[in-house]
C-alpha cells in the first residue's frame, strides 16, 4: 500500500496509522503470511469523506480462495488449534483481547477513515469488537457435554466439537464488530477462519489479521481474502468449507444460501431490516426523540437495525417530528475523522446515489420531505438527514430498506393499527416500543415480529444478547450462547456396557 490522503485527513491520522497505510501488505492474508494476489483486478480504498482513493489493493482471485480454505482446512485436519486445551486457547483470544485494546485507536482511525463513520462512533464498535473476543475467549472452557439416559446396557453422552473451516462474509458498516460475532465463536471452540471483507472496507480485518499472527494464533487458523463480491462468490463455491456465516444484503443472502446448497455448508444469514419504532403517546416523548434519533442518524442509517419507520400516535406526530427535525438540524455531517462531526457521509458514491434516488421516488410519488443539513461539499459522499412524512404503506420508500440517514414516519391510530404497520414489511430484524404502560410494552413485544424488541431504548447491543432476524432478514442468531450451536457439533458417543 503507499497512502495518499488529502493534506488535511493525513493531519487527522496518528503516525502509526500513517506507517501502517505505508506498508505495502495488504492482500490476501493465507497461512500466517501476506501473498501476492493471483489477480491483476485492483480495488481503490476511498476515504468517503473526501471521495479521494487512499490506497488500493490486489483482489483475492478464486485460487486464492482456494489456498486460504486449503490453509484453514490443514490448520483444522492438523489439531494446532481444535486440539490445543481450551484453557490455552482462552488465554491466546485473551492476548488477542488486549493486544487489539493497545492498538485500539489505531484500529478505529482506520475504520473511520475507511467506512466515513465518525471517529467516536469507531471507537465504540473497535471496543464492542474487543467485549465481544473476550466474552468467547470465557466461552472457550465452559461449554460441557451431557451423559445421556439412553438404555442402561448404554453409556451414552454428547459432547460438543469445533465444526472444521468456518468462513465469513461481511458488509461495510461495521467491519470489526460484526467479524468478530464471528470469529470470535469460532476461534473459541476450536474451528478455523477465513474472512472475506467488504471490498469497501478492508482496512481493519487487515490490521487484526496481522494481530493473530501476533498474538500467537497459529499459522493456517486466521485467513483473510480481500475482494468484492466475486471473491466472496468464490469462497462460497469452495469445497472443504463447514460452515458461512454472512451478514450484508437480503439479495446476496440468497445468493449465498444458493451457493452453499451445492457444497453442503451450513450458513447463517444476518440480512436487511426496515426496523419499525413504535411510539405511543403515553412513553416519555423526550426520550423518545432521542432515541428515534440515535437509531436511524448513527452510522448516517448504514445499520442493519436502523429504526428507519417511525410509527408514532396520530395525537403527537405534528409536535413529535417538529422537535426531532429540530434537534437533528443540531447535529454535526462532516469528515469522520473532524473531532466536531457527529453524522459522516455514506460509504460509497453508489450508496449515497441509491438513497437520494428512493428519497426522489417518495418525492414523486407524494411525500413530504425534510432535508435538515446543508451538505458540507459536494466532493464526499454526504447525504444529509432526511425525514419523510405523509408516506402511503406500501410505498417503496417504507418497504425497502434505504441504509442511509431516511427515516420514515407512519401515523397510527391504535394498537392494532400500529402492530400491523410494524410487521408490514418483509423484514423482521428489530424494532421498539416506547411507552410508560409496562402491560402494552409486553403486549405489544409479543406481537412485534422481529429477532429483537427494543423497550425505551433502542440499539442495546452486548456480547451476552443473541441477534439475528426472522423472515426476509434472515435466520440464526450472533452473540451470547446462541452460537455455541453455530459453532460446534454434537457428537453422539453410545458405549456397549
Ligand atoms: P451490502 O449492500 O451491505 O454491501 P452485500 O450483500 O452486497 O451488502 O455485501 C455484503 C458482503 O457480501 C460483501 O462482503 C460483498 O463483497 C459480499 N458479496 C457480494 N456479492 C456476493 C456473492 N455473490 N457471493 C458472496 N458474497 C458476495
């Protein structure tokens, strides 16, 4: 890589994200060494808040693919890491842990310069992303077996095993974290890794790939393969995979899903959302401005559970949207690394290009629309928040997921008219409910048809809490004990007495 970055983002950067953007690593990442790509397809990293290339890199080719899962599948056959005592792998994910805490602020200017978001918002997720590595690292030495009442001429138990290669797909909006729901499990009961990055955003898996090797993770068990979709096309074609986790968009989900019915692999697929937050007239209204705001402004919309429709009580819509537009003209859209932004720019021009035009449909097609900041120039890839009101049901821009600072706003006119607004999506990823009545928050959340329900507070994530969505948004569930099932195998071991 060789870095050339604006003048005044250079000046943002620590010197060693400097240095590291210098070294020209960054490629395919196979048996604890950096390659050479098999390919002359070049990928540009753009800073999207100046629209300016930072550096590029060489996309994984399909044989490359191939030596990664090869290099997992030895590293696997092999024992150096599934036979290790789980004891030994928990410290080594430990030292991992706190490597990663050391270079934490190196780890996030990277992701902010890469991903747009601004620099407090990185922070949180590279400490998220580290939470998350030590919760499993705990995991490592508590998952038991049980001795089974099979017939008593029987000694009978089920023990859980490490499941072989795992493999991970992941988008954009939140590298590091969303790797980590992954790796993390995975490393923790003895299974071995490859990752596929978004080709948008590469630059953080980059940078903890050379932790693993680092922090003594053997060789073979931790494979990165940077590139675009045909790279992840590739590694979801490849034989010798156990298992696809993926997290991005509904449509590649299925075409991931369709891949993996000809190998056999398991996936699990974490998609879409058009999450609905539910507002009654009896919540505590000021809280639930801010709360309707942190969940469609943070990471400008680009979050799976953006709570992008409001569905909110007729009787306090007019003065409820009137306050959230006003404190939203507050907020700061600039550079993700300027210390004053708050609100950073979409990750692509085609992201920013696909938001504007579904804000120009439910123009044309009647709505209302707010736009609440001037763009700060026309060189990134800002979109300023947008509230849109008198939306039909139906419409496209209340149906299909915008991933961007939009946030559409539904009136109701009572409970069940509010419930059947909320799950009148395909979707079903999260959604809220705020209310001061604990019966209708209960009666409510039992109706939601979602993997999440929020109550007075929206976007709670923790490594303890399983997430993941029903219908279009996917199935199985990340984080907490949830992916003990992903990530291990039972075997049935029956003893003749
Ligand atoms: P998003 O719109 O959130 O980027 P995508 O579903 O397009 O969602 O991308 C999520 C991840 O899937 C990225 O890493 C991308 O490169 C990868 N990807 C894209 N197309 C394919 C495909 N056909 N097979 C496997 N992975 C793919």
């Amino acid at each position: 890589m060789s870095a050339q970055l604006a003048p005044a983002v250079r000046g943002l950067l620590s010197p060693s994200v400097l240095s590291w953007l210098d070294k020209p690593t960054l490629g395919p990442f196979i048996d604890g060494s950096w390659r050479t790509a098999r390919s002359d397809t070049l990928i540009d990293v753009i800073d999207p808040g100046t629209g300016l290339p930072v550096t590029a890199y060489a996309a994984s080719s399909a044989e490359d693919v191939s030596d990664a899962v090869a290099a997992a599948r030895r590293a696997f056959d092999d024992g150096r890491w599934s036979e290790q005592d789980p004891e030994a792998r928990e410290q080594t994910l430990r030292h991992l842990a706190d490597l990663l805490e050391k270079d934490a602020e190196v780890v996030a200017q990277l992701e902010a310069l890469d991903t747009g978001k601004p620099l407090a918002e990185a922070r949180l997720d590279i400490d998220e992303a580290i939470a998350v590595l030590r919760y499993y690292a705990g995991w490592a030495t508590k998952v038991e077996g049980t001795v089974i009442p099979a017939p008593r001429r029987f000694f009978a138990t089920s023990t859980r095993e490490a499941i072989g290669v795992c493999a991970a797909i992941t988008p954009w909006n939140y590298p590091l974290p969303i790797l980590m729901y992954k790796l993390a499990p995975a490393l923790a009961f003895g299974n071995t890794f490859v990752a596929k990055p978004s080709e948008q955003t590469v630059l953080s898996t980059a940078y903890f790939a050379q932790l693993c090797a680092t922090a003594g993770i053997p060789d073979g068990v931790v494979n990165l393969v940077p590139g675009a979709g045909a790279t992840g096309a590739a590694l979801t074609a490849t034989q010798g995979i156990d298992k696809i986790a993926f997290t991005g968009s509904t449509r590649t989900g299925q075409a991931v899903m369709r891949a993996a019915a000809d190998t056999l692999t398991r996936v699990s697929l974490e998609l879409g959302g058009k999450s609905p937050q539910l507002v009654f007239s009896d919540a505590d209204l000021d809280a639930a401005i801010d709360g309707v705001m942190g969940g469609i402004w943070t990471n400008a919309g680009q979050v799976c559970v953006a709570g992008s429709r409001l569905i909110i009580d007729r009787r306090v819509h007019d003065e409820f949207v009137a306050e959230l537009v006003s404190r939203t003209r507050r907020l700061n859209l600039g550079h993700g690394l300027a210390p004053a932004t708050n609100l950073g720019p979409l990750v692509s021009a085609a992201q920013r290009d696909h938001v504007v035009s579904l804000v120009d449909q439910a123009v044309a097609a009647g709505a209302n629309v707010e736009i609440t900041a001037e763009l700060p120039d026309d060189r990134g890839f800002f979109v300023a928040p947008t509230v849109v009101t008198g939306a039909r049901p139906g419409q496209s821009i209340e149906q299909e997921e915008v991933f961007g600072p939009v946030l559409t706003v539904l009136p109701f006119d009572d409970e069940d008219h509010a419930i059947q607004l909320a799950n009148g999506t395909d979707y079903g990823l999260a959604s809220a409910v705020w209310s001061g009545s604990a019966a209708r928050v209960h009666r409510v959340s039992r109706r939601l048809r979602a993997g999440t329900v929020w109550a007075n507070t929206y976007g709670v994530f923790h490594p303890t809490l399983p997430f993941g969505g029903v219908k279009a948004s996917g199935f199985g569930r990340e984080l907490g004990s949830a992916a003990v099932d992903h990530y291990t195998e039972l075997k049935t071991t029956v003893i003749d007495l």
